[in-house]
C-alpha cells in the first residue's frame, strides 16, 4: 500500500476519485470562500454574545471613568428604569438597543434573546441598582475619580 494520501490507490495508480474532488475543489473553492467566510464571522459573533460578554461589558463600564465614552466601552447605559426597560448603546453594532423586562425576565429587542451579552449587562445594572445604587451616583462617583487635568479638558468651550 502506498504511503500517499488521496494520491493513489494499492495498485499504485492514481485514484480517480480523489482528483475529481480536489479540481471541484480548486474551481468553486474560490466562490464560497467569501460566503464561508461570512457565514463564519455571523457565527462567531452569535456564539461570542452571551450573558457572561455582558458581565464583562458591565465590569469595564462600571470601572470606566468615562461613562458615557462610546469608544472605551461597549455599551453605553442611555436609560435604565428598573424592572421595565434599558437602552444601552452598542459600541460594536453601533445601533441603541432596547431591553425589556417583563415579570423579571429581561429580553433584548435587538438580538431577540434573553440570554446575550445586552441582557447580561442589564441584569448586572439591575443587581446594583438592587443594592441601592443609582446610574446618577455611579456616572458622579466616576467624575470625582477623573483628574482635574482631564476634567478641565473636558469641559465645553464658549
């Protein structure tokens, strides 16, 4: 038997079979490369958007000294009613996102789930809010903790 793979057959003689598939291969190969690939990234991003991303997400907000920065953090909290809805921005997608919660289920509007990253997020920004914390306090304990250097380059200019 020989030792070459897909290349021959006992006999020595090449394998008709596997040279088909590799030329069917070869010449629509190409075409369905860019829609594998697209496939792929759908897929991967589906798959990467779960309630632990959002936890993440939330943790790097919350540790944020700019809160409202759509560049340092993913989401961006736009409005919070406890136990009804949140708007959040969504840095990645770059589109607001609408969370409702109904009977103490949350269920994201964009991703129509109850289990993404945006949902996890919220549940994180309604446990805090359980423990008494309001977005308000938590957006001014983020301006105390910025410098003044960079509080005073933030400020509007007249």
């Amino acid at each position: 038997m020989s030792n070459k793979k897909d290349e021959s057959s006992e006999d020595d003689e090449p394998d008709q079979d596997s040279a088909d598939h590799r030329s069917y291969g070869n010449q629509h190969g190409r075409e369905n490369l860019s829609s594998v690939n697209e496939s792929l990234e759908k897929a991967f991003k589906i798959r990467c958007n779960t309630l632990d991303m959002g936890t993440m997400a939330f943790i790097h907000w919350l540790n944020s000294t700019h809160k409202k920065s759509t560049i340092e953090n993913p989401f961006v909290v736009k409005d919070f009613q406890n136990d009804k809805c949140t708007v959040l921005w969504d840095s990645g997608v770059q589109a607001e996102v609408l969370v409702e919660t109904k009977e103490g289920v949350p269920m994201c509007r964009h991703c129509n789930a109850d289990d993404c990253a945006h949902v996890g997020f919220t549940i994180c920004l309604e446990q805090l809010h359980g423990r008494g914390e309001t977005l308000e306090s938590i957006e001014a304990e983020a301006e105390v903790m910025v410098p003044p250097s960079e509080r005073i380059a933030r400020l509007p200019q007249d």
